[in-house]
C-alpha cells in the first residue's frame, strides 16, 4: 500500500474518530504515517482529501447495508423489516461512521462540490430502493417518493440509534407503525 491509500485510510480513521470539521492535515498524516505535504501531492489539498475520503465512507456503508437481494423472496412485510433491522445492525456495527455522516452533512451544506456529490448519491438510493420497494411496478415518481420516504425514515432511524440505540424501533416496530398509519391514511 503506497501513501496516497495511507492517507485515505488515515482520513477515514480521522473522520470517524474526529469529524470533519475537527480534523487537521497534521492529524491525518500522523494517523497515516504519511508526510503532511503528500496530501497535497497526492489530493491537491486536505478538503480534496477529506471529500474523497467522505466519498468512499459512503460507498463503503451502501455496500455493506444492501439486505434488498437476500430477502427479495421473503413476503413483503417480512422483507420491510429486514431492511430497517440490516439498517440498525449497520449503524450498530459501525456507530462512528453513522456519527460522521451526520456531520458530514452540515459540513456538506457549505461545500458545494460534497453536497453535490451527497445529492447524487441520494438520488440513487432513492431511486433503487424506491424500485424496490415498489418492485418496479409503480411509475417513475411514485417509485421516486416511496424512495424519498425511505430514506428519510433511515435517517431518522440513524439518528435514534447514535443518541439511543435502546430505544430506536425495530424493524417490526416500523412496519407495524407503517401500518397503522396506512390503515389510518385508508380511513380519510
């Protein structure tokens, strides 16, 4: 492994211990071993580092939450909640990430080029787990807001797991909330 992956992996390390905004060149080339003016060498600045850093973090936790393939024959209730549940063992495993996300997003807000990326990157979750949880049958848009949805549940759901993992909801938890909201909403 040559610098340019030392200083990624002493970023990330950084980041989840840190937090962006927190976080110093000199911090990441300690937690890397590398020479501080490598960064700019090999990233052009610590932001540029820091960014890509953030970039990767994110790959990284989609790929290992991704519970949708697994339970695809499972009935749709029961694959509801394996998804909230693959969500909360997610956060649970690895808490600084999820911490880290939260700061990273109102870092994010004032760092157009991140919150681009950040956007995009929720447009895609939207997308696919909007398909998914649709099983592609809904059009477009209904598929975009059944995604939105989601996704503004998991961030909920990650925010109740950092402050207080005991009392965040379960998988089942939510689908039975989904599901008297839904009975309630039938109602009207």
């Amino acid at each position: 492994m040559g610098q340019k992956d030392d200083l990624m992996k002493g970023a990330q390390k950084c980041i989840r211990e840190k937090g962006f905004a927190h976080t110093t060149a000199r911090d990441i080339a300690a937690a890397s071993s590398a020479n501080l003016a490598s960064i700019g060498y090999h990233y052009g600045s610590k932001d540029g580092l820091m960014t890509q850093a953030i970039i990767k973090m994110l790959r990284e936790f989609g790929e290992q939450f991704d519970p949708a393939q697994d339970t695809k024959a499972l009935p749709f209730a029961e694959r509801f909640a394996a998804y909230w549940n693959g969500l909360s063992q997610a956060i649970r495993h690895d808490s600084l990430s999820a911490i880290a996300g939260f700061e990273n997003a109102a870092v994010a807000a004032r760092v157009p080029e991140l919150r681009s990326i950040i956007a995009a990157g929720q447009q895609q979750a939207r997308t696919e787990i909007g398909a998914d949880y649709t099983n592609g049958a809904a059009d477009l848009n209904t598929q975009r807001i059944v995604g939105s949805l989601m996704l503004a549940v998991s961030t909920g759901l990650i925010a109740q797991l950092i402050m207080d993992a005991n009392q965040a909801p379960s998988g089942e938890e939510i689908v039975t909330a989904f599901r008297y909201l839904g009975n309630a909403l039938a109602e009207t």
